[in-house]
C-alpha cells in the first residue's frame, strides 16, 4: 500500500467523521424515532464514506464518484428506516 493509498483512507475517514458529526443530533433529545433515525444514518454514512470513498479520491472521476454517492443514499435510506423503526418500537 502506498503513501497515496494511506492518505486517501485517512481523508476518507474524516470526510466520514465530518458527515457523521454534522447529521448525528446535536442534543441528547431522548430515545425519539427521528433522533435514532438521525444517528443511524450518521452511522451509515460515516462507514460508506470510510469504505467507497478513497477510490474516488484517488482515481476522480464520475464513476468512482457515483460508486460513492449510490451506496452512500442507498444504505442511509436504508439506516435512517431501521433506525426510525428502532425508535419507534422500543
């Protein structure tokens, strides 16, 4: 693995913590459905951004950008329902 290769994770993991902080709930604001759904797919985010984004980064183009973006939607979609569901029914 190359220096390139190592820089593209580290930069992927912080666009991943910086996406994770701005949407997870700012406040404590109890065990609500939106609050569990919010974090959920803090999470999902965070973990698809750490995992399909040093491609991007280190071949930039609309392929790798859309391999990104596609799970990226797909699986917060996906994260924000369970999570919703989660809040819901505990």
């Amino acid at each position: 693995m190359g220096l390139i290769e190592v820089f593209a994770v580290v930069v992927s993991v912080g666009f991943g913590y910086l996406f994770f902080r701005l949407i997870k709930p700012k406040t404590d604001s109890g065990n609500t459905p939106l609050h569990y759904a919010q974090l959920f797919f803090a999470w999902s985010l965070f973990i698809s951004t750490s995992v399909t984004m040093p491609q991007f980064l280190i071949t930039p183009d609309k392929a790798h950008l859309f391999m990104w973006l596609s799970p990226s939607i797909a699986f917060g979609l996906i994260a924000f329902i369970a999570g919703f569901a989660y809040g819901k029914f505990e």
